[in-house]
C-alpha cells in the first residue's frame, strides 16, 4: 500500500501537476488573448507616443525650479559691462550664452552670424550740436556723453549717444521746434503757420509716441536738414526735476536716449533685404538703403533747455510744451536772430559681424515642430531693463527646462531658444536668421514668443500677440502666482489693473513692431507673442524715462523696478509655460475663433471709419463681410470637430495641428502689402506712420491716408478690399476638412 | 484506508484543482505581461495604418481594369463637337465629367467657376488678310474659315482659326518675312540687311519652333504694325503635298493654327495676376494686361503662298526657306510694289465663366496629402489631340480607380483629379484654382501629375519633369507593358527610341511651359510631370503636323496615330502607376540626389555658358558651387537616413516626408524671377525668348542675355548668383535632421 499509496500519492502529484501546467498553458492563452490582443486592436488604437498626453505636473517643476534671485544674479552678470552689437562684449556674451545652455543640457547651442551695415559714432572726432553766435564762434555745445552719476556708469567702452545710421555732415541753420515730429504734429503747423517755411531748417523734436525713425523720416520729407531729438521732462522726468536717477527712476537732465532710424518695410540689414547676410549675399549700396540722408543726433533736456528757452516765433499750441520751465515757441530761430544751431555729425556706417545664438531642446514626438522663444541680447549700454532683463530671465528659464530634460522629462514639440543680435540696429540678427532659414520655419514653426524687456516697470504683466494665442496666454497666466499678491495669479492682477474697455478678459493689444517677433509674424506669418511687465500706463509717458541711456543699469532695476526680480520670475514663468502648454499640448492650443473675433471687430473698425467715403467710390464691403462671416463659422466648426475628436489618432491629430499652423500663414501675402513687400500680413502691419504701433489691415489704412490729396490711391483701396477677402477667404479655407 | 485513500485522493484533488487555479493564474499573468504587453511596448511600436504597406496587387486590378476600346469611346464622345472655352458646349463637357465622376463612385467631383478675360473673333464681321493692288481693291483674301474635308468637321460652332488676345485694328504695310520670328531670325535680319527698316511693315512669320506669343512680342518690339503667322509645308506637312489630312496625318493648305499670344510671367487671367479670379477680385485695365497691341492672325500655307511667291526683296538666308515652292525672299513689300497687305483684325477680348472640375478621392490615411493629376478640358475645335486624347484617358483611369474603391481599397494619400478650364487661353482654369486654394495647395501637395496631349504620335513614351520625380516615373514605365511589344515595357521602347546622351537612362526634359503643371511647380514649387506618347523627333517637325487646327478630330487619331488607344492606354496607365505609387507609398518615391545631379549639371552648364565672361566682372561660382556641393552631401545623407529607418513610427514618417515635400518647394523664391514675379522657381522657368521651353537658372540666363548690350544687367546677374546659392542651401537646410 505504501507503494501503492506512494504510486497513487506521486500519480496526484504528477496530476497536479500536471493540472499546474495545463492551467498554466490555458491561462497564458487567455492571458494572450483576453487581455492584450484584445485591448490593443480594439478599444486602444495604436498611437504610441503621439496620443499622449502631457505630464501634468511639468508646470510645477519648473515653476519651482526657477529662482528670483538666480535671475537677479544674471541680470548682475550681463550688465557688468556695455555689449553693443558689433562690439567684442557682444560676441563675449555669445559665447557665454552658447556655453551656459550646453552646460545647463540643451541638445545643442550654436552661434549664427550674419555680416550687417551697422553704425557708430566716430571714434575720433565727436558729434557736436552747438549754438552759434552771432560771429559764428561757439556760444554753447552739447554734451558729448552722459555724465557718470554712480560707479556702475563710470566705465570703459560706453558708446556716447548717437542715432544710428544718421546721415553725416555739417550744417547750420534756423531751429523750428516741431513737437513730437508725428505727422499730426506737422499738419498741425501747417494750420497754424501757413506762412512757416520749414525747408532749410534744423528741427528739435521730442522724443516719445512714435518711433524715432519715423521722426527723421517725417523731418527729412518736410525739408529739415538736420533734427536734433531730446527728452523731455514732460515724457521723461518727474514734475520735481531732482527726483531723477539715480535717486528714483526717473531721467536725469544729461541723460540721453540712444536708438535707430531704420524705417523700412523689410528691416534686417539694410543692404541685404529678403536674403541672409551671408559671405556670398548681394549687397546693395548703401545709398540706396532706407536711411536717413539729414543728420540726426540725440541729446538731453539739461542741453535742449539751452536752444529752447531763446527760441522765438510763436507760442506753440496747445498740448506741445513740455516741462522744461521755458515758454516753448515754434521758431524758426532765436530771440537773437544772429544765432544759429550748427550740428557736425559723423555717425558712420559700417559692416560687422552680428551674433545670434540658438539652442534646442529636441521634441520627443515632433521634433519638427518648433517654439521659438526670444529675446536679443545686445544692449545700447549695459541694458538694465532692455533687453538684459530679458536675457536674465532666459537663462533661468532654460537652465530649469535642463533640468527637467537632465530629469528625464522632454517636451513633444522642440523649443528653439533665440538669442538675438544688434535688435538695436532693427531687428536684424532675428530678421537675417528667418531670411537664412525661411523654408524651416516657414513649415515648421508653431508660435515665436518673445520677451523683449522683462520688466519695465512694477504695474502689472501685459502681452501684445496675434489672436490665435490669446486664450494660451490667459491660461499661463491665471496659473501663475502674482508678484503682488500671492493670493492671486498674474492674470488676477493683470486683469484688477488693466480693467478691458468691453467684455471680462484683460486686454491683450496688437504686436506693432518694435522687437524680434515682426520678422516672424509679418514675413512668414507665425503666430508671435510678446510679454513683459511694466509701468503704470496712468503716468502717461512712453517708455521707462532712462529708455537706452547710460542709466539703464542693474542698480535701476533693483532699487525702482524690480527689487527682489520676482515681476521678473513671473515674467518668466509665463513665458515658460506658455511655451511649454505649446510645445506639449497634443492639440496646439490656438483659438481661431478669437481670431475671428479680432477679424470681424477689425472690419467693423474700418467701416466706422472708412465706409461712407469709400460707399461713394462704389466699394463695398459685401465680399470682406462675406469672407469675415466664412471664416467665423470654419473657426466655430473646426473648434466643434476638435472637441469632439478622439486622440487615438497619430496622423489625425498632426493633420488637426497643421491646420491650426496654417491659419495665420493664410494672411501672407508674397506679394507684400503696397509699397512695403517685406511686410507680408495683410491683416497686421507696423503703422506706416509709427513703427511701434500696430495698424490693421494695413494696405487700406495706408492707402486711406489723405486719400483726399492723393486721389490715385483708391485704386489701391479697391485692390486691397479684394486682396483682404480673399486672404480671409483662403484661412478660412485652411480649417475646412481637408475634403476640397 | 479506503476513507483515508479517499481522502487522499480528495485531498490530491483538491491539490490538483488548486495547483490548475494557481498555474491558470500564473499562465494568465505570464500570458499579459510576457507577450502582449511586451510586444506592444518593445517590439512593435503602436503604428498602425500608417506603416501599413500598400497592397502589391493594386497595379495590376488597375490597369486589369482599363481597356483601350473605352478610352476610344470616351474620345469619340468628348470630340463630337467643338468644346471651346466659354461656349455652353464647355459648360457641358465640365458637367458631364463631373456626373461621370460622381457616378464612377469618387468621394466628391464639384466645378469650380472663374469670371476671366478670354478672346473671340468677332461673329459679326470677319478678320480679313488680304492682299491689296495698286489702286487699293482687293486682289486676294485669305481663307475664312478651313475647308471641311470630312464631314466630321462640316458641324456648327467650329470657330474660325484666330489667334486669342490679338489686338484689332485695320492696317495695310508692306509685308516682311521674317521665318520663325525668333530673336535670332532677328538678330540675322539685322546682321545681314542692315539697311532694313523693319519699323512700320506687316510681318509674315512661319509657326514652329518657339511659342507664337514670342512671336508676337519680338515682332512688336521690332516695330511690326501686324504679324501673320502661317504653317509652312516645310514644318507640318509632306513633302509630296497631296498626302495630307485626311489622307495622311499632315496639315493641309487650308489648314491653320489657332493659339492665344498671351506671355506673361503669370498667365492665368490677365486681368487678376496673383489672385482668383472670384466676383469680388480687383480686375486690372485690359490695357494694362500684358497682351500685343497689334492686330496678329494666323493662316494656311495655300494662302500663304499667295503672298510669299509674289514678295520682292533679298533672298532668304539658308535655313529660312519652306517648302512652298517658290523662291523666299525678305521683302519688304512685293514685285509689284504697290502691292500691299491689309489686315482688319475684329478679334475681341471678352470676360466670360471658365470651369474646372475636381475630382476627389480622400486618402485613407493621409487625406490632407494631395496627388493631384490633370489634364485640360477645352479644345479650339475638336481636340482629338489637345487635350481630349488626355481627357479620355482621364475618364477611363478615374472609372477604374472608382471601380477599386468600390471594391474597398482606398489610397493612403487623397487623389486630386483637375479638369481645367481654358488651358489654350494661357493656363487659366488651373491657375485661378491654385490661387484660390494657393495656402492649402502649397501646404499640402505632394505632386501634380499633368498628361494634356496623352499621345500626339506613335513613336514612343515621353516625359517631362522636375528631376524629383525621375525614378518614379521611371519605376513606373517599367510597370507597364509597351503597346508597341507585348514583350517589353514601355520603358524599354523609350529607351529604345530615346538613347540617353550619356548615362543609361531614357531622358527626362525640363518642364519648360506649354500646360498646366506651370502654376503648380513654378508659383509654388510642386513638383511636376507632363506624360505622352509623341512621333519621332526625326521628323524635325515643331508638333504633330494638324495641332490646333480643324483636323484634331478622332478620326486623324484613330486613323494615323493610336489606331487601337493602347498608346493612350499605355500613357494612362504610367499615370495612374505613378500617382497610385505617390499616393500609396509609406515614404514618398522621390529622389533627391537625381536633383543634386541635376543641379550639378546646371551649374557646369552654367559654367561652361558664362564663367570666363563672368570672372571678368569680379563673379565667381564658389558660393553656388558650395552649395551644390551641400546639397548633393544632404541628400545622400538624407536618403541613408531613409533607408535605414524603420517604418514602425507614424510622426516619423510624416516628419520624413514633410521634408520630402519641402525640397522642391524652398526653390520658391517669393520675390520671384527679375521682372518677372510670378515665376517664383529660381532653378527652372520657362524661357523668357520661349514660353514652351525650359531655361536652368532662368535669372541668370535672363540677365546674361546680350549682356553686352545692357551693361546694367551685370548688377543682376550678381544678386542671382547670391540667390541661387541662398536657394539651393536652403533646400538642402530641408533634408538636414531636425536639430537646428
């Protein structure tokens, strides 16, 4: 029995098992069979990597990576020294960017340069605006630099202040004070002074509302021969004259404000429009550039105090005098006719090497989708505010976004990071990198993103964008701490400050020009953002008063702007995540039905101000309305088809995302808008008569313009009409199914 | 022991049942992590469809599918009455192949309408050329209409020989001849007979050779008051003059060639360069459309003879004589020399509706992918040949390929199909279309695939294209079974009767103009093919001898030159190959080294052309030579890349072919050719002395043209040299790896 029971014992025990290995058998086939094969064919489709979703908590980490002070820290660094394009400290900086992002763990970081006309003062002989007397000996001459009013401005290498590509010479002639140089401002003395002659003369303008170029632009079409530009008290100081720099923020009387006179539609270097700067470039001659051909030269209100309070003639008008304590007349000329004004400038051009440097953080699912963060790097003086706080705030961002890659987190998209060359000169490293690499960006490129300035001010955060990134920068924002309140976001307080004129959304204005971002958005029609914070637009001046002085320094920031740089982190922070929701995000999260919105208020803007007149030129608005109302109802229906759309879908979900990326690029136009063929945008632009400003649909506002003393424009009106409703037709078309 | 065995055995039982559970268990959890799970993570990556190779059998149920007889039919329907642009007979020729298509089962067919400028002698009052005696009466005129020979061609609506766009007008000169009217029958005008004043007199010019809008714009410039342009024996008719249509396939006397004489760097409707020609377009002045001023008409050569036989003056240079059997002399004027001609030319420009079809069938995976192929609809009478030869065969592959939906297949890219409008007026249904949808075109096209004339001769299989579609089409014609022997393929025959020059492929020729493939490669840079089956060149003629005329009638097909329609099935079947292979491939067929091949030999032909003339001027190739020599090394990089790659990832596979499609597209320069802005390719562009052929580097061979006579024009050659090297750098910067 023993044996038996033994052989019956081992016969169950080999029955179990052999029961073990049969269950076994069986269970790895429905193991096999019910649980994968089955998910996987049926109720998952395959996507992989593209269908999913974000990690959630990537906003967290890097928001908490980043530091006020580390920022403040860079912001220190940069601003040791001056770094002027063109110059040793700008390639140095460079260098120090490219090695800091490969040392942080960008997949790359490489520097492009670009051969451009550039422009300085003449090393030997100073540029000198004087008052001669009556003998034509020197009564009074102009500063020839700033003075130093603390250490940090007492150094070598301090550009003195010029104007850039200003015409040379040596005149001398009559003053007329001409306000603002706006063409407002000239209209204005044309009704009030018909019998005022102001060919031959030496303009003084003020500096403030528009672009400065678009002031020696202005002058040199009146007949001036020469323009001097200062700051007034009244844009630039405070009411109490010794409340300025460096005891608060605001301009002291010698300083004055540095910057470019490039007016043209393509800026760039000058001598190479459309095409990079490159060895082999064709360079046209630098006569035929869009350059000023009067000299033009900057100065303080210590110096312009000097010219204005014996300028004769009449009174000025009502709103034109500032606040240097003189009665402001119009001239021409002084109470001692015998005076003359003599302005001996030899600003000159000449070609250098400019420097951008681009890093890249490689997506991991689409690595050839690109958001493009960027702010320039070059700097008047030591570009305290402009553009260094920028700057500083970049290399705290991208050292975080390298810790999170050195953490094993990579983005789905790539993020370029653009560090910009001579932006000072006009925009010319970032408008020569497009030129180079047009084709890529042009196909790949989901949204450029720029801080400029970081901070310019302690009011409040604001952003100038494209419409398709409105609800993107509402949603960064409401996820960011304010710097003021730590019970509230940034949007909270955006929105508390910049109370909107209608509906419940802080308002977000158009791009104007003014920074790195046009040659993306008005040449290859990317969808561009711009972001800073800054002052109180209550106190009703321009810029920041020391807006390229020599006191633009970190002691400015940290005493007035931003003490502990956390304007400046949230600044920051923004940018981060709003690159990062970007970059992301599976479905691109632009909002083309706020685009709509934009469109149709546009047009009802242009009607208010244009359709009766036009009415009586037979055009209509029949085909732009028509248009406009396509467009909002492909918008309304695109939207509903990407709500309502499962992700499961690899090539859907890029098919969806291109179609987001070609709306905007639907608005360019290769033919370029009337007289201005580098800007491609029909339905933004630079206003023809302020670069800084925005103008919506450009190509008619221009043509608009005095259409009553030029009657040949309306042809342009009416070709611009069909040129708006068919690019607004054809974006339509874009978010159509791709059924014809 | 029974209880206790029972128990036991119980016990083993239970054991065995538990050791079954635990084992299924086991097997179940072994069976989902150890073959599902790690197949779908590690093994095969989630792709689905989209790294589905396409099914192997396609080719042949499609061309199983055609039959010869079919295509035969659809022509004899398409050609029973004329089918002139703007006529009803359009109309219903674009409705009946929208019906058939919707019929055939593709996903949607729709006509697309243009309201554009078109061209009609006037059915009031004849054109007249007639020859005037010395008192002024008229002694001959020239033929109306051409002489009905079958009664095929004795049908309404017939409209009589013109040349569109001619200017009008009632004129009498003396008459010139001046043989094809190309700038070197010119330039041996001047050479030769210095003395002749060429300014003021009528010119008679033979057809053939260059494009007749040329023609028109050399005689203009020289100072011709009219140009008549017949068909010489010598270029389409026998030498025995009686063996002629309907006996043979050559032109008779009474036979003339219709035509347009628009040249334009835009084509399209004259009057909306740039933009669709929709209700709401801005419509230029005809005045300002660049169209002749002078009346222009063309004739047979029985009436021709009549004036070239009496013509006094010098003899013809050798290669300027016909073969009309009379002695060709220069004139001016006649041996009678108060003869004169008269010319009064009703001819008028007209706007009326053009309409395209489009054809779609959406791609199962890529649907946002366009294959588009195309072939134009109207006909000046009965286009046997030009285009309803295509057109026919257009109908059979759209019915077969309808026939393989319905079976289930589906392309994983869309399939386009274009029935243009007005072809024969300069292009211009297919180039308002792409202006209309020019964003989404742009965006998505992979590329256009064009047979106009599917077979004007029956001498072999022919291609024209851009160099990235070479081994497509190639690959294609080694597909398909030659109509000529049944052993070979057409391939084989092409390379037969077509021996290469130097390699040991049959070749390829540049695009040049002459259809519709034009706006695609040249406006936004799709690569593009045009396919046939033609005559032998060895008969030195300029076309098939009939072209344009009366006599393009199914019967002069079915009679002399594709008696079976299996050459016509041949070229349809090449066609639908290669679009079926753009369209199915997982990695689009296109090869980009055949373009840095291409490249190379431009550049060395360029070299060869101009580089010692151009090293005078301080112009040296280094850039362009660098940057070909990129582009070769980009793209074998790029195609190791590709071959290497495995197909298991769907965002992978979409980022290669993007940029693919990117190549040829980053040629597209949107400031276009010098003077001439809308043909925006900058390596190929139709010749600026002939619009039917192709010109490499069209900037430069432009500029470089009797250089020596406008020294101005070295300026331009530098800045196309610059752009040349930019483009091809750029294009090469779009096979790079992602990584900036």
């Amino acid at each position: 029995m023993a044996s038996s029971h033994h052989a019956s014992s081992r016969k169950y025990i080999a029955l179990s098992a052999l029961a073990l290995l049969f269950g076994l058998l069986i269970g790895v086939v429905i193991g096999y069979f019910a649980f994968s094969r089955g998910t996987e064919t049926v109720t998952v489709p395959s996507c992989g990597d593209a269908c999913q979703e974000p990690d959630p908590d990537i906003f967290n980490k890097l928001v908490n990576e980043m530091k006020a002070s580390n920022i403040g820290d860079y912001l220190r660094k940069l601003t040791s020294v001056p770094h002027l394009a063109g110059t040793p400290m700008d390639l140095e900086n460079a260098e120090y960017v490219r090695d800091e992002w490969i040392k942080y763990g960008l997949d790359s970081a490489k520097i492009y340069s670009y051969d451009v006309l550039l422009s300085y003062p003449d090393s030997n002989e100073h540029n000198l605006v004087q008052l001669l007397d009556e003998h034509g000996n020197i009564n009074f001459t102009c500063a020839i630099e700033e003075q130093g009013l603390r250490d940090d401005e007492k150094v070598e290498n301090i550009v003195n202040p010029f104007n850039a590509y200003s015409g040379t010479g040596n005149i001398t002639g009559d003053l007329v004070y001409v306000n603002y140089a706006r063409v407002e401002d000239f209209d204005e003395l044309e009704e009030y002074y018909p019998d005022l002659n102001l060919t031959g003369k030496i303009f003084i303008a003020r500096y403030g509302k528009i672009f400065r170029g678009n002031k020696a632009l202005h002058s040199e079409q009146r007949g001036a021969i020469g323009l001097i530009i200062y700051s007034d008290p009244a844009d630039y100081a405070s009411d109490d004259a010794t409340d300025v720099y460096p005891d608060a923020w605001w301009l002291p009387g010698t300083g004055a404000q540095r910057g470019n006179l490039h007016v043209s539609d393509h800026k760039g270097d000058p001598l190479t429009p459309g095409y990079p700067a490159k060895d082999y470039a064709y360079r046209s001659q630098v006569e035929d550039a869009p350059l000023p051909n009067i000299p033009v030269h900057p100065i303080g209100y210590d110096d312009a105090k000097m010219f204005l309070r014996e300028l004769s003639g009449d009174i000025v008008p009502s709103g034109w005098a500032g606040d240097l304590g003189v009665t402001y007349r119009i001239g021409p000329g002084f109470n001692n006719a015998n005076r003359k004004v003599n302005m001996d400038i030899h600003t000159r051009n000449e070609q250098r090497m400019t420097h951008n440097v681009i890093g890249f953080i490689e997506g991991a699912v689409e690595p050839d989708r690109y958001i493009i963060l960027g702010n320039h790097r070059d700097a008047w003086v030591f570009g305290g505010v402009d553009p260094s706080s920028g700057t500083a705030g970049m290399m705290e961002l991208t050292r975080a976004f390298g810790k999170l890659l050195k953490e094993g987190w990579r983005p789905r998209r790539s993020l370029v990071f653009g560090s910009w060359g001579a932006e000072e000169y006009g925009l010319i490293g970032s408008t020569e990198w497009v030129e180079e690499f047009v084709q890529n960006l042009a196909a790949r490129t989901v949204a450029y993103l720029n801080v400029d300035i970081a901070t310019s001010g302690d009011f409040t955060f604001v952003a100038k964008s494209t419409p398709l990134l409105y609800e993107a920068i509402y949603s960064a924002t409401k996820k960011v701490t304010s710097p003021e309140d730590s019970s509230k976001s940034v949007y909270d307080v955006w929105l508390e400050r910049y109370p909107p004129d209608s509906g419940d959304l802080p308002p977000i204005s158009s791009l104007g020009s003014g920074s790195d971002f046009a040659p993306f958005t008005y040449r290859i029609g990317v969808p561009a953002a711009d972001l800073r914070y800054r002052h109180n637009p209550g106190l009703g001046i321009s810029s920041y008063p020391v807006y390229h002085s020599v006191y633009e320094t970190y002691y400015l920031v940290e005493a007035f702007i931003d003490p502990e740089f956390n304007r400046n982190l949230a600044v920051t922070s923004v940018w981060g995540e709003l690159a990062r929701d970007l970059a992301d995000s599976i479905i691109i999260p632009f909002n083309c039905k706020d685009y709509a919105e934009q469109i149709q208020l546009a047009v009802e803007d242009l009607k208010s101000k244009f359709e009766s007149e036009m009415r009586n030129e037979g055009i209509h608005f029949d085909a732009v309305d028509s248009a406009a109302a396509n467009f909002t109802s492909a918008a309304t229906s695109f939207h509903q088809r990407i709500a309502s759309m499962e992700l499961n879908d690899a090539m859907k979900i890029r098919r969806i995302n291109d179609q987001l990326m070609s709306v905007e690029r639907a608005f360019i136009d290769p033919l370029g808008l009337p007289s201005r063929r580098f800007l491609r945008h029909v339905l933004f632009a630079p206003s023809v008569t302020n670069y800084y400003a925005g103008s919506a649909f450009p190509g008619i506002q221009d043509a608009m313009y005095k259409i009553n003393e030029n009657l040949d424009q309306w042809d342009t009106v009416k070709q611009q009409m069909a040129v708006i409703a068919f690019c607004i037709q054809s974006a339509a078309s874009t978010m159509m199914d791709v059924v014809l």
